[in-house]
C-alpha cells in the first residue's frame, strides 16, 4: 500500500441508500464468472477485528510502516515481540460462514477468482482455491537479505525458545496480526536472524506504505478483466490498493456489488451496496442458489 494509515475519508453524500436486498448479488452468482474481492470485514466473525468498522482497530492502533520496520532494531524488536503474541490468535481463528459461502460458490463455478486483502489464510482454509493474497500472508516469512521463505510455525519456535516465558496480556489483537503491548510489556524480547544468512526477517506482507508487487497487481487486473462482475465482500476500500479493480471494473461497465454494513469509497461505482453482516447475508445467498455450504 503507498498511503499511510493516517487517511481520513468521508463518505460523499447523494449516493443511492444502502439496501438488504440480495437478489442482484444471487443473480450475479448464477449467472457466475463473478470476482470476489474481501476486506477485513469477512474476518470479524472469525475473531480477527477490522481497521474501519465499529470499534475498528485504527481508532487505537497505528499498523507498522514498512519505513519504521526497516529504519531500526528497536521497531522491529517491539513489532516481532507484538506480532509473535498476535499470532497465536490468528492460527487459532476459523473460516466462518461467510467464508465457507465464498469457497461453496467457487465449488460450484459461479467464481471467476478470489481476491483478498486480508492476511490471515481463512479464505484457503474455508476451501477456496486459487486465492490471491493481495497483501500476502502471515504464514510465511522472508528474509530482506537472501530472500528464503520461512514457514511462520518455525519461526514462532525460534522465538519461543529464544524467549521463554514471554506471556503478556494484549489489550486487543488487530487484522495485521500485530498485538497491542506496552513498551514495558515488550520488554528486551529478543528478535531472532535470518537462519540462512543473518539477515532481517519480514512476514511476507505488505506494510503500509510499501507496494504490492508489480505482477500481483497485474495478475489481479487480468482477472478483473476476465469477470462479469465484481463482489466486494466486508472492505471499506479506503486505500488504492483494493478501490482500484473497482474502479477498472466499474470503468469497463461491469457491475460492482458490495456487502459491507458501512459506506465504503466505491458506492459510487457500485450498482447496489447491501449493509448487512456478511456471514448470515452469504449464507442467505447460498441457500437461494442451492449451495452447500
């Protein structure tokens, strides 16, 4: 992403009132060919909050910046001692409904794709194939110098051994991963190297304020492309990152339907935006196709 966190939106007034009909969103699956794009949003039955929404983590939480990452040991240490207790959660987090919706209807050929903006994996898990990480994933890990992938589980051995009995209290887990502690919780938490080369280790991610690659954009343009029609399923759309396939798909005159309970930045370019919670409201839709879920 290339903006900072720090942004502030306003919803633009004058745009069509949100709705709880969810006929055009079951006939755009039967009619398939449909892209799916996800935000946070998805996760929260999960127990993983959003950025955005009510009680969204941004109100409290600052997401580290891939400049402050690389800037210092000092970051680092804070965000690896944060992201190794967030973890914990996010590996015990499992799809729910609305993700088990997504990956029945991909069974059952109504999807073009998945795109996710999330980190978390629950889509994969749920069942869905072929799914683009737009941000990447916090089950892996890559080293800035040699590049090796490291599995996430193997690092979080390396950092439980290298600190043992490191057991603070978070006062809240946000969708990067990152828990909330104090400086004082944080403590001396000991980071540990590259095991390949001694280089720093970074979750294959993308910070605020670093880009998606290059190709993973154009891999997900292609699909635009290739779609009848765009889903965006629990994303405010506040930064480029994701607003941009809906404007290309908006800009080529196929409909963008969005499920999200609060405005979001594309309700201009949408044909119709559902404000109801995604878990039941997939659910819904599955049931009216036929779908197992």
């Amino acid at each position: 992403m290339r903006m900072r966190p720090t942004l502030s939106w306003t919803p633009a007034e004058g745009l069509p009132p949100a709705t709880t009909d969810l006929e055009p969103v079951v006939d755009a699956l039967g009619a398939g060919g449909v892209l799916v794009l996800s935000g946070a949003g998805i996760s929260t039955e999960s127990g993983i909050p959003d950025y955005r929404g009510e009680g969204g983590s941004l109100s409290r939480h600052t997401p580290m910046t891939y400049q402050d990452f690389v800037a210092g040991p000092d970051a680092r240490r804070r965000y690896w001692a944060r992201s190794h207790l967030g973890w914990k959660t996010f590996r015990r987090a499992r799809p729910n409904a609305g993700h088990r919706a997504v990956a029945a209807f991909g069974r059952g050929g109504a999807l073009g794709g998945v795109i996710t903006q999330n980190v978390d994996g629950l889509h994969q898990a749920a069942g869905s194939e072929d799914v683009v990480e737009l941000h990447g994933g916090l089950d892996r890990v890559v080293c800035l110098t040699c590049g090796t992938f490291v599995a996430r589980r193997e690092l979080a051995r390396r950092l439980e051994e290298a600190n043992p009995g490191f057991r603070p209290v978070a006062a809240g887990i946000n969708p990067d991963g990152d828990a909330d502690l104090t400086d004082e919780q944080v403590g001396d938490f000991r980071v540990v190297p590259c095991a390949v080369c001694g280089g720093i280790l970074k979750p294959d991610v993308v910070f605020f304020g670093e880009s998606v690659p290059p190709a993973r954009v154009a891999h997900c343009r292609a699909l635009v492309d290739e779609a009848t029609s765009l889903l965006v399923l629990g994303s405010s759309l506040t930064v480029m990152s994701g607003l941009r396939f809906v404007r290309q798909a908006a800009r080529s005159g196929k409909p963008v339907l969005i499920i999200n309970r609060d405005a979001t930045r594309g309700d201009a370019e949408a044909v119709t935006r559902i404000a109801l919670p995604l878990g039941p409201a997939l659910g819904a839709v599955a049931e009216r196709l036929g779908v197992g879920v």
